[in-house]
C-alpha cells in the first residue's frame, strides 16, 4: 500500500475486541518470587476448543533482523500455558512477548517453563523487557530475565514502554545515545541477546521513532498502533523514517481502546461487523509493520485472530464500517498524544497514564493491576487529579475529550482502594 492510500485507508482512530498487550510500570515490576503458578502445567481442560483451524499463519521479515516472524504474535500478560504454546506452535506462533512486569513477575516464569517442557525453545523467539533507570542498567538486568525464562539469551530485549512518566525527559533520545548503542553492542557481544530495542506508547513516540532512525543501531520497535493512529501525520512520517532504516516494526494496542461504549459497537456488530478481526487487519493493511502483539488469553481469541491473520485482506465493507466506528467512538478513548493536553495542566498531571489505567480497569478487565499503577504514581499526582481544570486541555484535546470527567472517574475507581 502506498503511503498516500495507507493514509487514505481511514479517517479516524481506535476500538474494542480481543487483543494487545497491557503495560507496566517500574513500580510494577519484578516479584523475584520464583514461585510457579502450577495452573502452566495443567491437563488441556477436556472442553478446550476443537482445533477446527487448519494452517499456518502468514510471515514476514522483522526488518533488519532478518528473522522470518509470523504476522501474529502472543502478548504475555496472561498463562501462556501448555494448551495455548501448543496450539500456538500449530498455527505458527512461535513469538512471544512477555516483559519484567507481567502477571507480577510470573509471565516469563511460566513461559519459560512451558517452553522448556515442551522443548521449543530453540524454535521461539522470545521478547522481554526492562525498565531501566537508564540504559546501562539492563547489562545487569538481563540476567534476571535469562534466569527467570530458563534460558541462555534473549532474541530482542526492550527498553519498556520509553517516555512513560517514570522515564527522565532526556529518554526520548536514548535510542540514539552512546550509552544505549554500547549496551546493545555489549549483550550481543555476550550472546545473551540477538537483538535489541523498546517498546512506547507514550506522546514521545514519533520522536523515539526518528530518533531510532537517527542512531542507527536499534533492531526492533513496538508501538502503539491501531486504525485510530493510521491517519496522524506525524506519526506516519516518524513510521516511513524508521522502515527506511530498516527497523523491524511490531504494532501493540492494535484495538485502539476497550473503552465502555458496548452500546455504540453493538449498534455495528449487529450489520455483521467484527471489530476486533477488523482493527487487526486495518494494521496489517500497513506494509510497513511486520507483526502484531496481540493479547490473546483465550483460546477462543487465538482462533479468532489467527483466523484473521490467514486472511488479512480487509474488505471495503469493513474498512467502510471500522472507519464509522472511529469516527463514532473516537472522543471515548483517550489516544496518549499526551504532548498536546499535557502543557495545559499542572507539570504533575499525568493525563495520557492515567487514561490507560482506566481503560485497564474498564475494558481489560484487569482491576486490580489498574489499581496497583496508579497508586505507584507520586502521591502529590493523585492528589492533584481532583483539584484540577482540564478546561484547557479540553480544548487542546483534538479528540474531544472530556477529561475532566475521565480523570474524576480515574480517581473514583482506582484511587479509593490505597
Ligand atoms: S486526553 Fe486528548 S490530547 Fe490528551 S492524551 Fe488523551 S486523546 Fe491525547
């Protein structure tokens, strides 16, 4: 697709349904409690789906890489258990992502587990993350995440989610730093990676992207990306930046937010509409992205969204009916282009964290990890969420937002548990 129709391919932004994966913060991270969840060693359930989908899923070249990836891969914040490696490998899926922080520290626990049970290592590609206070950390972090995932090296290692509030300003240039390149020099060097990289949904974003580009020694990106973003410019030039220097490109978030408006997606479903199969392929529709990050904690939504990689040719009709529903649903999620309400707040406001937290809580279904990250923002930020005027951002807010309102439910849901 030409960058000219890509960008023509919708006129919107974001959604509900199955997938991506949810972020962590430090704070969230690293329960070095080793303790196994046994549920990853559990008899596939004798109701467990039949396997009625045949095939392998699609491939391509994770950039500069080199390494043939399938279009679809596993998020990890959910039991990657025996059942669901299993019928991943007889898909295709043979990429996991999982990072320092998921289910607590236990994803990479049972992941590397199951893999080793099931002698599929070798045959894995394996990504996870840290969150680095700055980047030399990671020549010390790594080992954890070796020891934790039963195995000898990484295939990509990521800075996790750059430019969330936890990160210092200056972050947004590590991907062309000294300090960041010699890490990545150094791992390799020690075979304990093959690649390296970071994942961001933060404002930040099109500035990591080119500068990524600039540096020239990142392997991987995963990003924020879904048929809500297809159309900002600036990200998209950001994105042609990074392709050109050959940067493999990973898409997370895909849906584009879970956020509570069923009534609206009913009203599309009932012409026939699958929004989480269509959100996937608007993604796939952009050639310049190698695979999807998908969260899939059901086997029912692996089925589902393997089912849309081996046919990922979005139709009109779809393409017609997911631009309503942007369109339709676009001032109900918040979008983390938080460089644009963020300077009309109080510089302890976190508005674009916040938001996601909220939509955790909501459409993740994921309660009591919502909670847990907000309380891990500084006390005087919680505190000030209620005391503010978002009228200002409200008006710079170019989806409309009432933000005002969604930081009051914010506070309501997350912060009466701390
Ligand atoms: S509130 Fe509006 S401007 Fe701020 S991050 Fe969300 S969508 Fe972007």
């Amino acid at each position: 697709m030409s960058d000219c129709s890509r960008r023509n391919f919708l006129k919107g932004s974001a959604l509900l349904g199955a997938a991506t994966v949810i972020g962590c913060n430090a704070g969230g991270s690293a329960n070095n409690n080793a303790d196994l969840d046994t549920r990853a060693f559990a008899t596939p359930p004798k109701d467990a789906p039949t396997n009625i989908l045949k095939g392998q899923i699609p491939t391509k070249i994770l950039g500069k890489t080199g390494e043939k990836v399938p279009i679809l891969a596993h998020g990890g914040m959910y039991d990657l258990n025996n059942v669901m490696v299993g019928r991943a490998f007889e898909l295709g899926i043979n990429y996991f992502d999982t990072a320092d922080c998921y289910l607590g520290g236990q994803s990479e626990i049972i992941l590397g587990r199951v893999l080793e049970k099931q002698g599929k290592r070798k045959e894995s590609f394996i990504v996870s993350k840290d969150h680095p206070h700055q980047p030399s950390d990671m020549l010390r972090t790594i080992d954890t995440r070796l020891e934790k995932l039963r195995t000898d090296y990484l295939d990509l290692y990521y800075i996790h989610q750059l430019g969330d509030g936890e990160y210092p300003k200056e972050c947004v240039n590590w991907p062309k730093s000294k300090e960041f390149r010699e890490v990545g020099e150094q791992l390799k060097k020690q075979k304990k990676i093959r690649f390296i990289g970071f994942s961001c949904h933060a404002g930040i974003l099109p500035q990591a992207l080119e500068a990524a580009a600039e540096g020239g020694f990142i392997d991987v990106i995963m990003f924020r990306y879904n048929f809500r973003s297809v159309n900002s410019d600036e990200l998209n030039k950001a994105i042609d930046k990074a392709k050109k220097a050959n940067i493999g490109l990973v898409a997370m978030k895909t849906q584009g937010g879970r956020v509570s408006f069923k009534d609206k997606a009913d009203a599309f479903k009932s012409k026939g509409f699958n929004d989480a199969q269509s959100a996937l392929k608007a993604v796939w529709a952009d050639e310049r992205i190698d695979t999807i990050v998908s969260h899939m904690p059901t086997l029912q939504i692996v089925q589902e969204n393997a089912m849309a990689a081996m046919q990922n040719q979005i139709s009109e009709a779809e393409q017609k009916l997911l631009q309503e529903y942007a369109q339709a649903t676009n001032h109900l999620v918040c979008h983390g282009c938080d460089h644009i309400c963020s300077p009309h707040v109080p510089q302890e406001i976190r508005i674009g964290d916040t938001l996601r937290y909220l939509m955790y809580h909501d459409n993740y279904n994921e309660q009591v990890w919502a909670r847990e990250l907000y309380s891990q923002m500084p006390a005087q930020t919680r505190l000030a969420i209620l005391q503010t005027d978002y009228s200002r951002a409200e008006e710079a807010c170019p989806h409309k937002l009432e933000i005002g309102k969604m930081m009051a439910q914010a506070a309501l849901k997350l912060g009466n548990h701390i």
